[in-house]
C-alpha cells in the first residue's frame, strides 16, 4: 500500500492554510543510549514545526545511516526502522519547505562529504544568501556530487556542500569558517562520525536549547523536545554561537557577534505553549496577550470562546481580565488537518465543520467574543462566524491576540503572499465587514512586545511591521522556488517565482509589481512609512 506524499490537507477551506513553520531540529549525543529513539520521540513533540516529511540520521562511531520519507513522524518511523539506526549520535528533522519544494529529495538530514568522512546535517530556518552561497559552492566545489546534483533544492543542501572542506581542516574549523558566511535565520544540527554540533545565526531568530541527560548531550529546537526525552534544560544555545560535543565533552565558540532577533510569533503561535523561550512561558506570554486584549478592546458579552488550540490561553487571559465567563463553544476533531486524503466536494462545502463543530445548546442566544491568534487570509474566521450564528449565536465579536499580518516572512515562516494577507490594504473595520463580525480587536504591537517580557529590540516583528533586522536581497534572490527555477528561453532572468518576490522587487519595478497584485506601494521593507 502507497504511502502518505507529505501533502496534507491543512486547506479544508479551499485555499486556506495557516503560517506554518520551517522546521524542527533535533540531536543527541549519548553513549549507551537508544539514539534513535530518543530523537523520535524528540521529533514528536516537534511535530507541530514541519509535517511534510521526516528523518533521522545515527553514528555509532565509524559509520552514518540515515532514514527519511515523506509524512508525519509517526508514518516515516516504526519499530523496524528505528531499530537499524544504531549509534550514540543522532541528528533527527522534521520539516515545512520554505527553499525547496515539498519532496523527498528535499527531506532532511541531508547528507554530504567531508575531506574525512561524511556529514548530515538538519536546518530550521531560511537563508536569505542562498543564491551567492551557491555560487560559492561552485567556485570552490566544481565538481560537488552531493545532494545539489541529485536534486535537492533546498538552502540546506548549499550548506551541506560548503561543510565540505579540505585535508587541513576539521569540520569544526570549516564550520566556524562558513558560517559566518550565511544570512537570514538558521539553527542547525549537525554530526560526522563522531561529533554533534549545533549553531545558531547572530540574531537567533529561531530557538535553539541545550539539554543534559544522564550519559550525554541534547539539542532541540523548543524545550518540549527536552521534557518528552527526560532531558533537563540547561541553557539556550547562544545566537552567534557553535558547541561542539563528543568524546572530550562539550565545547563552545562563537563565530559571530550576537544580535538577538528572536521571532515574536513563536510566543504567538509557532511555539508550543509549555515550551519556554528566552526565559518566558510561551503559555503565559499568550495569557498576558489576552489580558492586554480585554483592556485594549472591551465589549459586552456573555461568553468567551477560543478557536481551538491556538486561542486558547489568550481567550483565558481575556476572561480573566474582563470578568466575562471562559467557555468552551467549539470542538475540534484533533485528527483532521492530519490526513493524506482529500476531502470530497460536498464534504469541503461543509469546510470548517470537519475541524470544528459548534456546540448548540452552549451558543446558541449568546453574545460571544471569540479569541484566535491571527488572521492570515480571513477564510476560516469568515467560515466560523457564519458557522456561530447558524448555530444560533446573539452577536460574534472576534478578537486577535497579536497584530494584524501584513508582510511576509523571510526567515523560515510560510504565511500567504502579500497580496493574500486580508489585513493587507484593509482598515480593521473593512476587515470586520470581510469576515462577517459585530466587532472586531487586533492586540498592538506594544501589547504583544510587553506580554513576551522580552525588549523591544531583541525581538522581530517583520510580519506584523515590514521592519527586517536581517538584510534582505535583491527579488531575483528571494523565493521558496529560487533553486527550482528554469533559466527563461530567451536567456533572460526568469524573475520572481512567487508574489513574495513582487513585494520586495527593486524600486524602480515596484510600483508596477504591486499593481500587478492589486496593491499599492507601501515603502520599502526595513523603512517604516
């Protein structure tokens, strides 16, 4: 029987799709432990970073295996398989493509040669040099038969092959003189025969943890993947900073300044709530992000209903802030959004119904405030509205515990292109009137910066203010697809392969590009208006 292909069907709405992360990182050094499956169960509580394919990678000393497919953690992996993975290192990945499509040549650990052995290596993140990285592949490894020329397309890959090196360097050493090279946002796990090593960009704009066990070592992209494995949290692996660990113990050395940039949507949504982040309970920021909605944007109700999961904690900040009762008036069917099998039509007229179902007798006469994180397209809240007052609500005010979204992301979150972001061109009152709400509240930016305890400045929030800590390049160089792309017929550039690319094109094409997307000129990105 065939298998899941790793497309799964998130958009039960017809083109709806949430931000969906890069990916999940994973790795483990421990000597007489069961690697592999401690990164299995690592990769589980990662699961939510990446669903479209999955892989591990084990060393025991002299050799690597690797196994990777398409599917979610629990497909990809059984007791057989796990059971060929042998060794005390292991670098496991789960992954969301945002440089390279979606497909097994592109699943992770990628693996290339060293002057000495071989690497794997896993990725979360994006790059945003990748097109003259490449270029430096090629100037340095003409003859590079790795994963790049067997089709991977991925910014990881171009990594890879840069880890190459040469007979005079280790790989450490070659590590510490790449890296410095790659910009945009990048948490990597990384092993050769011997030795796991982790490093983190300049800005850490994605999270990065360093755990003990018993008889070794684990790094992960959230502190969950610690909790699951019995690991105990010791520290956050600095941005800038590469450690090392193998027989000798654990080293540490930096090969940049540190700059932090810590992306503001893992407190919103990314991250999973008993996951903590730079010191701060992602659980308790999305409370505080509640509490500071209610003050911001009262209105009164009777009820108070989060969209389940991601709603949840702010809806409960929101009712212990106003005082209006928290209630559950949705169920979700948590396996749906999870399956290989398209939906057939009178199903998905049906849509949102088969993630959520409303519950009658506790809606119905009610004046509901509802509570989500965000609003990307405007689908599912426009579906859900109209689902609540078919079930008999009184009113329906929904109310957003971040920003309104109104630019992309470059740094390893995949939200909808500019021109399909509802926030982008819209009052919040035209929004409303898009979605079918009585009212209609955003969180403010300073109210979602204070709820994270984090300063100001040692946060992004390019999605929400069009302001990149992290240079970005040309439009040419920018895109999920930029390793993909066919060289036009006639010579010429291809161009953009994605709205994406349109938004940031030179200045001189702007005008026209965003006209082509029904948009109008909002400054460049990294200049507020």
């Amino acid at each position: 029987m065939a298998g899941g292909d790793g497309l799964l069907n998130h958009d039960l709405l017809p083109n709806e799709k949430g931000p969906q992360d890069a990916c999940g990182v994973f790795g483990v050094w421990a000597p007489g432990e069961e690697v592999a499956k401690l990164s299995y169960f690592g990769l589980y509580a990662l699961q939510h970073r990446g669903q479209e394919s999955a892989g591990i990678a084990t060393s025991d000393g002299s050799k690597i295996l690797i196994y990777k497919d398409m599917g979610l953690v629990s497909q990809v992996f059984n007791e057989a398989s796990l059971g060929t993975l042998l060794g005390h290192i292991a670098v496991g990945h789960t992954r969301y493509s945002t440089t390279g499509s979606s497909s097994w040549q592109n699943a992770q650990p990628t693996l290339g040669r060293t002057a000495t052995g071989t690497v794997a290596l896993g990725h979360n993140g994006n790059l945003t040099n990748t097109a003259e990285l490449l270029e430096l592949v090629r100037e340095r490894y003409p003859k590079v038969n790795g994963e790049l020329a067997r089709g991977n397309t991925t910014d990881t890959a171009v990594i890879t092959a840069l880890l190459t090196g040469d007979l005079d360097h280790t790989l450490e050493s070659t590590a510490l003189e790449v890296l410095p090279r790659l910009r945009g946002a990048y948490c990597l796990v990384f092993m050769d025969e011997t030795t796991l090593y982790a490093a983190r960009d300049p800005q850490g704009v994605r999270p990065l943890v360093l755990g003990r066990l018993e008889r070794g070592w684990v790094v992960a992209s959230e502190t969950a993947a610690l909790d699951i494995v019995g690991a105990s949290f010791v520290r956050e692996v600095e941005p800038g900073e590469l450690i090392t660990i193998d027989e000798n113990g654990l080293r540490t050395q930096r090969f940049a300044t540190a700059d932090p940039k810590g992306c503001v949507f893992e407190y919103v949504y990314l991250a999973r709530p008993d996951t903590t982040i730079a010191g701060r309970g992602v659980h308790e920021a999305r409370v505080e992000m509640g509490r500071k909605l209610a003050a911001e944007h009262p209105v009164e109700a009777d009820l108070v209903i989060p969209t389940p999961e991601s709603g949840t904690p702010a809806a409960i900040g929101y009712a212990q802030a106003s005082g209006i009762p928290f209630g559950q008036g949705l169920v979700k069917n948590s396996y749906v959004g999870r399956t290989f099998i398209a939906p057939s039509q009178t199903i998905r007229q049906r849509g949102i119904r088969l993630k959520l179902n409303p519950l009658k007798n506790v809606i119905k006469g009610q004046r509901l405030i509802v509570v989500d994180d965000s609003i990307v397209r405007g689908n599912t809240q426009r579906a859900l509205v109209s689902m609540l007052r078919e079930a008999g609500a009184a009113e329906v005010h929904v109310r957003i515990s971040s920003p309104p979204i109104t630019w992309p992301c470059f740094y390893g979150i995949d939200f909808a292109s500019r021109a399909e972001l509802v926030a982008t061109g819209l009052e919040i009152d035209e929004v409303r009137q898009s979605i079918g709400a009585d009212s209609l509240g955003y969180l403010s930016e300073d109210g979602m910066i204070e709820s994270t305890e984090q300063p100001r400045e040692r946060l992004c929030t390019a999605c929400f203010t069009g302001i990149y800590p992290i240079a970005l390049p040309d439009s040419e160089h920018l895109g999920k697809n930029l390793l993909e792309r066919q060289p036009a017929s006639n010579g010429c550039d291809p161009g953009p392969d994605s709205e994406l690319e349109a938004v940031l094109a030179p200045t001189i094409q702007r005008e026209d590009a965003l006209a082509a997307l029904g948009q109008v000129p909002f400054g460049d990105p990294g200049r507020q208006e």
